[in-house]
C-alpha cells in the first residue's frame, strides 16, 4: 500500500505497476483523475476509486474515463472489490497503532 504519494509521482508509479501484470489497483478518492484513468486504461489494468464529485451535480456530467470508473464502482463487483479496499485499510490501520508506525519514515531509492 503506498500513502501519502503526491501528484506528480503518481503517472510515473502506474507505469512502474505495468511489470507486476496487474489486473485492478484500488486507489483513494484523492487519486480520482481523468490522466490516471487514461494511463491504466492504457496500461491494460483496471484503476478503481471511489467516486470525487467535484463540483459536479451527478455522475451522468462526467466526461471522461471517470464516468466508467463511477459506473463500474456502482456495480455488484465493483461494490465488493471496493469494500476489499477499505478492509485493507482497516487492517494497516490496526496494524500502525499496534506497532506504534502512525509516523513512520521510509527511506529508499528514488
């Protein structure tokens, strides 16, 4: 699970995921981007998130890729692969306050 990742480092991420043969990335609603969607599509993987309204009145005023992606989430397996998203996150949740890792500063190669 990556958190915390900015904006600009997140295209480059994706296509880092492309040698990992993936199927689905589930993301937060922050990473809710029409460039991403675009990219994954590209890509040949799902990107799943939770739907950020922007201003926008209904789904239907999308444009873009973020319109499947709405669609999708509202579907029978997008509900369920979305609830695996948010189990996970209860998980690292518990697991960061039993380790004391809430802090926690990774250093690494770039």
């Amino acid at each position: 699970m990556i958190v915390h990742l900015h904006d600009n480092q997140v295209s480059d991420l994706l296509y880092e995921a492309k040698i990992y043969n993936l199927f689905l990335i589930l993301a937060d609603t922050a990473y809710d981007s029409a460039e991403w969607f675009e990219i994954a599509s590209n890509l040949e993987f799902n990107f799943l998130t939770d739907v950020n309204m922007r201003k926008a009145k209904s789904i239907e005023s999308f444009t873009d890729r973020r319109y499947e992606n709405a669609l999708f989430l509202e579907s029978p397996i997008g509900i369920k692969l979305y609830k695996n998203r948010l189990k996970i996150e209860q998980l690292f949740s518990v697991l960061k306050g039993l380790y004391n890792l809430e802090n926690l500063r990774l250093y690494g190669h770039s």
